[in-house]
C-alpha cells in the first residue's frame, strides 16, 4: 500500500505521479499496441492479451492501482489515445462520469445509457466513480509543449459538477500541469476534473488509460474489464 504521505497527497489532490513504473513492461504495451492504427483519437481496449501481464495485481499497472483500491482492485475499461502532428486536438474541462459493462439493465441511479465503438456506457451514481482510480500510462514523453493532461487537484471531492460550475471550480482549485516521460504512470481520481490543450510542438503522444474498481455491480449489471 502507499505510504501515509503519498496516500494523503492522493486523497486530497487526487492525483499522484509513480515515476518509470511502466518502463520494464513497456516492450509488453508496444506489441499489444502495435496493430491498431495510428492516429485515432481514442480506442477503447477489450481482450488483447499482450496486455494482461500489465494490468494484472503483479504488473505495472495493476499493482498501482492495487495500493490505492486494495487487493480487489481490477481493470474495467482500457483506452489509448493517440495525439500526433496528424491528430492534434484540444480537450476541455470536464469529468469522466461513465462505466463500460456487458448488458444494459434499468437500475436505480445508473443513466442515461450510451454505446460507443459497440460497447455499452452508462453513467453510474457518483459514489461509485468516487472509489474508482484511472491510470495514465505514458508510452511517450510528454513535455510541456506536447500537449499534458491539466487538471484541478482537489477538484474530485466535489460530486459530480454541473457544467455551468466547472469554470469557478477549476478557478478554485487551480491547475496542475501533468508533465510526464515515457514509462511514467499518472494516477488519478477517476472523477477529478481535467483538461488538455493541443500540443504547441506536436510529437507522438501516446497514452494508455485504464480505468480501475474494486466494486462489484448491483442489480445484477457487470463490467465489461479489459
């Protein structure tokens, strides 16, 4: 588990940085990535299993999110974003508020549902977003110029933010610039608010998101995993 300081800094920020965690598994990202092709702007991930050495409780990233959620932790949603001089795009204040499972089932709380890339989303009650933990694998460095993740630290412990408010939230908070290199591995409170501006300097820019939980499902909906 983290230590008292890292685990206060994360709980109270939202946001922790785990410096080279992905660099002896990095060979491993490569072939899982190395079929899809370049230049889309998200790929939602499901059964590669170049990349379940990774995500599981003994590698890179599993074990990360195995000392802030606990020995349950598991992945439930993988994406790779893909920013290039090709593919150079803005992204704007905002929070993540969906899960990916296998069916679509009416329960209390859960809505309004959505499919994207033929997988089903839907919005689940802010708590359980709450104890959920996404990590940013960086495949690439990612300088100052190429385009990092902004976010608001602190900003998760809010609730889910009306879009009218995110503006005087963000101005609250303030704004942490998340520069990285490649290995590096950001985690953060799945619904911290976050933003990224197009790269000044264009350069390959390639990120593995996963999303992590270590709570099952009620009423008798499931994860999608990874």
């Amino acid at each position: 588990m983290l230590d008292n300081k890292a685990a206060s800094h994360f709980v109270t920020s939202g946001a922790l940085l785990f410096k080279a965690a992905m660099a002896n598994q990095m060979d491993q990202v490569l072939t899982a990535i190395s079929e899809i092709p370049r230049g889309q702007a998200g790929v939602r991930l499901w059964r590669i299993p170049a990349l379940e050495p990774v995500l599981a409780r003994n590698g890179s990233l599993g074990s990360i999110a195995e000392q802030i959620l606990g020995s349950c932790a598991r992945p439930v949603r993988a994406i790779l974003f893909d920013k290039s001089t090709e593919a150079n795009w803005s992204l704007g204040w905002h929070q993540d508020r969906t899960i990916c499972v296998k069916q679509r089932q009416e329960a209390p709380g859960f809505g309004p549902w959505t499919v994207k890339n033929g997988m089903i989303h839907v919005a689940p009650p802010f708590e359980l977003l709450a104890r959920m933990v996404t990590l940013r694998a960086h495949i690439d460095d990612v300088p100052a110029t190429n385009a990092p993740l902004v976010i608001a630290p602190g900003s998760h412990r809010f609730g889910r933010v009306a879009i009218d408010q995110i503006d005087e939230l963000v101005a609250k908070c303030g704004q942490v610039v998340c520069l990285a290199s490649a290995g590096d591995v950001w985690a953060y409170a799945t619904p911290i608010l976050h933003a990224s501006d197009v790269a000044s300097a264009p350069m390959s820019r390639r990120v593995l998101q996963v999303d992590y939980a270590a709570d099952n499902l009620p009423y008798g909906l499931e994860w999608l995993g990874v």
